[in-house]
C-alpha cells in the first residue's frame, strides 16, 4: 500500500480502537446485560395490578430475646410505579398503624403515616425513608427491595456472573452480580450490590454499604414459590445487620394478586379507613407465647404502681436536697 | 348528677337503637368482626398541695389512681366499602368523681364509593399539621379531664360527607348535638374548678342547636393544605363568672356562637417539614379574633451510626381571642425514638410564655414489654402559669378563691394559676 493509504487505515485503526475504549466507559448505560435484565423486568412489572402479603418479622437484637411483629402489606402497580400500605396487626397497641408510601419516578418515595390515637394521617419528610422500620433491621426503604421491578430507582452496573441459589441449597442457578447505587440522596446507602438469577431473576441476595461505604447489612432471599402460574416470590427474607448486631427474619405468606385494589384507596385521605380493613383474609392467629408473663391482678397493679411512685417521689425529693 | 352521666344519658337512646337496629341489619350478613382495646392503670402523684381547700378542708393524700377501660370493635362488609366502628370509654377514679367518666368515642357506619364516602354515628375527625397545639381542630370537643394537653377527644355526632376530586377532597359536616367540656370536680387536679352543671350557651336551644363545618384539602406538589368554616357553638368555653340563682358565685363554662376559618398546612422540602395553622373567629357577642401557630420540624434519622432518630419540633404560639393560654409562646420540643421493636420513645417539650408569663414543661418515657403491656412515665411542670377570668363586679370570696385555683393580681383582674399542679404520672396499660 502507498503512504497515503497506510494513513488512512492506521488512522481507522486508531478510531475503532479508540471508540472500543470509549464503549467500554460507557458500558454503564449500554451494557447488554443490564440492558436484558432492565427488559425482562419490565415486562413482568407490568403483568399483575396488585398484590398483598402478610409478614411476620422476628427481630433479634444483639443478646436479647425475640420479638414478633406483624404487618399486613398491600401494593398496587400503575406502570413502573407503585403505591403501598404496610398496616400492623400485631403486638396489638400497634393495630392500624399504618405507612403508605408513593413511588416516584425520581426514586424519593412520599410517606405518610397513619396515627390511630387520634385519627391523625401525617405526611413525613423523605428522610423517614432511612428509619428503621418498627425496630426492625429493615428501613422504610428496604421496603422495595424485594421489588426487581424498581431497580429502574438506581444506576446499575454489572459486575460479574457466578453460581447462587438459596441457602442450604447447591449452587447452582446462574446469577449475575450488579452493583446499584441509588439515585435518590434521601437513601441511606451509598451502594448495593445483588445477585440475582438470570433464568427467573429471581433476588438471591443484596449486601447494603452506607453513606461512607461500609458494609453494613446483608439480606438473603429464602423459599421462592410460584404464585398464580407466574410470579415467584419469596417466602423468607433474612436481614443480617453488622453495625446493630441485629438480625431480622421476615416471613411473608398469604401472597394474593390481581385482588382489585382500587386508586382510591392509597390516597393519604383514605389511609385511616384502609388501615382498618382485614380484607377477606383472615390474619394468622396471634403467636401467643408471651401472653400474659405478667398476670398481675388488677389490686397488685394498684398497689405496685402506689409503690413505684412513693419511692419515685422519695427519690426525687432527695434529688432536691 | 355529673356532667358525663347527663351526657350519657341523653346519647342512651340514641345508643341503644343504634345497637339493635344494628343488630338486626348486621345478623343477615356473616362478618369477622375484630374486638380490641385496652385497659389502662394510670397513678398521678403531685408535688404540692393544691392551691384549693378542698369541701371539708378535708386535703387529698395528692395521689390519684385511676383505671380506665377501652374497648373497640370494628367490623367491615361488601368488599371493606361498608364498615361499623365502635369505640367506648370508661375511667374511674379514687377521688375525683367528675374525672370517673365514660364515653363514646365512636359509633359510626361508614359507606365508602370511588369518588365519595358517607359516615353517620359519633366518630373522631382530626384537622391540623402541629404538634405543641391543634388550634384548627375543632370537630370534637375536648375531653379535658382525662388529659390536661387537649389530645383526647369526645365522640362528636355528626353526618359526614367526603367528595373525593380532582381538585381536592371536600368534606361536609352537619353536627346535630353539641358535647360539653369536661372539667375535674372539687376533689380533682389540673384545671379550674368549673361549676358543669350550669354551662351557659349563647343559642337558644342550647346543645340542641345544629352546628356544620365545611372542609377542603388537597396536595399541590410538597405542600398539604386544608381550608375548613366552622358555624357554630364553640367548642372552648370562657370561663365566667355569670351568678346563677345562689348565694356563690361559681365559675361557669360559657359556649358562645362563632363563625371560624381556618387554613392548616404543611411543607415538606427535602428533610425540613414547615407547618402552620392559623385560625380567624368572629362571634356576635366579643368581636374577632385571630389564632395562629407555627413551625417547623427536622429528624436526624440514625444518629451517631445508631438506630435511634431524633426530631426536633419549633413551633410558635399566637392567639388574641378571648382567654388564651398561648398568647405569644414559643413551644421546642424533641422526639427520640429507640427503634428497638418495643416502640420504646422519649418525648419532652417545653412551651414558655414570651410576655415571661409562665411556661410548661413536659417530659415521657414509654415503651412495651411481653407484647402486650406498655408502661409509661411522664412529669410535667407549670411555671406561673395564667389564664384570665373576665373580670367581674361581685368580689371573689376567700371561699371560692380558695375551690377554684384563684389569684386575684395587683391590677384586679382575676387570673387562675396551676403552678401548684406539677405532677408524675405512671401509666400501665395492657392491649387486646
């Protein structure tokens, strides 16, 4: 070849190796991977229009005992969009408390939260999306975790491909690794990184960093089962919590789709009424194990608290000496 | 005959064929209905002395005890759109006999529809956005005596009617009977001595007369807002001293006829919430008055690498009707919630008079243990404290001073003081 031409291809040579480089950087918004897994979601978000579940949480604090707590949660889709109710049921000063939540496009969720006391409907600001939810290992925001649909909420990269499947089990499913970190600067994580299945994408398990990148949480996905001929959901979801010492264990059952929610009924004005419903389902009779470890009748409750506040008065009047 | 048995009585037949004409409607459907509630052991242990002598000049020991009871009951049909809720109250006290009372809080069917929903029957509404005072609050009256900060409230009757929109929700209320404030009796603490008995009211047909309120509210991007007028008897009473027929005067409730507008609202920008309520009332007899409360409130949520959130509350007080506690007051208060799965909370505020006329201040610890059992701790403290009594011609007697909780101040005016009220109370409650 003469000069020219030697040129001229050496030059193409350089921009194809140049425009690789540069797909390379870029491979964060045109990878085929995440771009496959980002369809394959999509289309299944949109097959159901809603369900609801029961959870059962068993919460262990760092050298403590056990505590249950029960929530009833209802979610309804309208796109890629969901809206929410997590109404508990159980230890019973907690009945019809209840959170709604209103996904939004740009990842900060709208909460509010219904007071039964005194009929009150609060709106919060999205900084409770980081409170941990009724003293358990999850946040508010951990909530949409279990929801592969809302990952459109993060910016997504793949990191790598291995074996998974669920605990106690060979490891044999495909996963893929992707990191995701939110979009939202209300979130109380800097990064995740979760692994899930490229056949079923199914959520194996998610690890959490904070705000200064450490690990803090890591959450196992347990006993997939299908629903409705099509919608696999887990029925354990386990949330270990290094920088508590906590541990979480949700059990979530009586998975129930496409009930006919109404719009209406995830309206804020309507949360107090909503919070009250037990839909056609009946609760899972209450764990009665720790019932009544305190049987005091009523005179010994009497006379117990006259005690505790002459000795609390005493106390307090020799404060004041 | 106390002010709660006079109450209750004449809901009695309203109550009962409430019961049996629900009975009959509710026995042709079969129905998983839900009974829950609480029962509460509830100890108060003041400081001092009441200001007071009581009758008898016979003191109490300053200790009250008091147990209280209330149950619930909530059944929905067809799909949740049709619903009865049923809630009832019943305390009773060692020594105060006006503080041993009951109510009902609620009885009420509600029919719900896409766009609208119809609630008759005595229920709770709540309007408002602040915290240190709900100034726009005014559906339900004020059940005083059970608590001293005006949270708890009496069932009100009422038809109510919501239009759900897309311009907002409009909820219409028509109030057909009016409920009296409670107050405690000679023997009680914490508030005046008000002769219930004898309320005087501005309408003619007393708690008979029909009161309505309107109410719009909508969420225009952040911001939450309600626009509400309320027509009616008020639900604050002036005290006055007004003699009836005998020989000592006594300090009597007064409900006059008000219009009122009011606006409450809030903000949520980003990790601030802003609020505000503010009130315009106008009434026949005394003029117009204006009430406004507002603040803003912030939440630290996991602080120091914890678990625990904490929330601070500023709010700032203004009123300039007639016999106002918060006149121009500054409430800081701070929520410090554990997150421990035992709902385990420490909450304190403080309100304090920027005239350096008296301050509150409040603190409670409350958490939950074996599932079923909540105990609380709460001490509260009046500093001079003051409300002002319309002045009057008769002169006050030793012996009514003396009941009522009265100072008469250097400038004759008559003016009521609780410092002597500082108490502690331990609350024990156990849930079904």
């Amino acid at each position: 070849m003469d000069k020219q031409s030697w040129k001229k291809s050496t030059l193409s040579l350089v921009l194809v190796f140049a425009s690789g480089l540069l797909q390379q950087n870029l491979f964060a918004a045109s990878d085929p991977k995440i771009d496959a897994v980002m369809s394959d979601l999509n289309a299944k978000a949109e097959s159901f229009s809603d369900v609801r579940a029961d959870i059962t949480f068993i919460q262990k604090n760092e050298g403590g005992a056990e505590k249950v707590i029960k929530v009833r949660s209802y979610t309804m889709r309208a796109g890629k969009l969901a809206k929410n109710i997590i109404v508990a049921s159980f230890p019973p000063d907690l009945k019809r408390i209840s959170r709604l939540a209103h996904g939004s496009e740009t990842g900060v969720d709208e909460l509010w939260v219904f007071q039964p006391k005194n009929r009150r409907v609060k709106h919060l600001s999205p900084q409770s999306n980081a409170t941990y939810f009724l003293g358990t290992e999850f946040t508010m925001e951990d909530w949409d975790v279990q929801q592969p649909q809302n990952l459109f909420k993060y910016d997504l990269r793949y990191l790598s491909s291995e074996g998974c499947g669920e605990q106690g089990e060979a490891q044999t499913q495909q996963c893929y690794v992707i990191e995701r970190i939110p979009k939202s600067k209300f979130s109380g994580y800097s990064r995740q990184v979760m692994w899930i299945d490229s056949k079923l994408l199914r959520t194996y398990r998610i690890d959490f960093y904070d705000k200064q990148a450490v690990f803090v949480k890591t959450l196992r996905f347990d006993d997939y089962r299908e629903y409705a001929g099509k919608y696999w959901r887990p029925s354990v979801l386990y949330m270990i919590n290094k920088k508590t010492g906590g541990t979480t264990r949700a059990i979530w059952t009586n998975y129930q789709f496409n009930n006919g929610f109404v719009a209406t009924a995830f309206d804020p004005i309507n949360l107090d009424r909503y919070s009250l419903m037990q839909t056609s389902l009946k609760e899972d009779p209450i764990d009665d194990e720790d019932a009544g470890q305190l049987p005091m009748e009523v005179n010994q409750m009497i006379e117990a608290s006259k005690s505790i506040l002459n000795s609390l008065m005493k106390a307090i009047k020799s404060l004041g000496n | 005959m106390d002010i709660s048995r006079r109450t209750a009585l004449k809901l009695k037949p309203i109550a009962l064929s409430g019961i049996a004409l629900s009975t009959l409607f509710f026995s042709a459907y079969s129905f998983a209905g839900e009974w829950r509630g609480f029962s509460q052991a509830q100890a108060r242990s003041f400081f001092n002395d009441p200001m007071q002598t009581t009758p008898n000049n016979t003191p109490t020991d300053n200790q009250y005890i008091s147990l209280m009871l209330q149950p619930e009951y909530y059944t929905d049909w067809d799909e949740g759109s049709q619903s009865f809720t049923f809630v009832g109250m019943i305390r009773v006290d060692e020594h105060d006999e006006e503080r041993s009372h009951n109510d009902i809080r609620e009885f009420s069917y509600l029919k719900a529809d896409v766009d609208w929903e119809l609630k008759a029957g005595v229920s709770r509404v709540f309007w408002g956005v602040t915290e240190s005072r709900h100034l726009v609050d005014i559906i339900n009256q004020t059940d005083f005596v059970e608590n001293p900060t005006g949270d708890d409230k009496l069932g009100q009757p009422m038809a109510q009617l919501t239009l759900l929109r897309d311009y907002g929700n409009i909820g219409l209320f028509v109030l057909p009977y009016f409920r009296e404030r409670t107050f405690r009796g000679p023997l009680g603490r914490l508030g005046p001595n008000v002769d219930t008995e004898n309320p005087i009211y501005e309408a003619k047909n007393e708690e008979e007369h029909g009161d309505w309120a309107v109410r719009w509210s909508n969420s225009l991007g952040p911001v939450d807002i309600g626009v509400s007028h309320f027509d009616g008897t008020n639900r604050q009473p002036i005290l006055t001293f007004e003699p009836v027929l005998r020989e000592i005067p006594t300090i009597r409730p007064r409900y006059d006829l008000i219009e009122q507008n009011s606006i409450d609202a809030q903000a949520t920008l980003g990790s601030w919430i802003v609020k505000t309520e503010m009130l315009h009332q106008s009434r026949d007899r005394e003029g117009n008055g204006f009430g406004f409360v507002g603040g803003t409130e912030y939440t630290f949520v996991g602080v120091l690498n914890s678990k625990y959130d904490i929330t601070l509350f500023n709010e700032y007080l203004f009123d300039d009707r007639e016999q106002q506690t918060f006149q121009n007051d500054l409430f800081m208060g701070m929520r410090f919630v554990f997150n421990d799965a035992s709902s385990t909370e420490l909450r304190a505020g403080t309100i304090n008079d920027m005239d350096g006329e008296g301050a509150i201040a409040s603190m409670e610890l409350s958490t939950r243990f074996a599932n079923f059992w909540k105990v609380s701790l709460l001490g509260r403290m009046f500093d001079d404290t003051r409300l002002e009594i319309p002045p009057i011609d008769v002169t006050v007697p030793a012996s009514i001073s003396g009941t009522t909780d009265l100072l008469v101040t250097t400038d004759g005016e008559t003016v009521l003081a609780t410092d002597q009220d500082d108490y502690v109370q331990l609350t024990i409650e156990h849930h079904f």
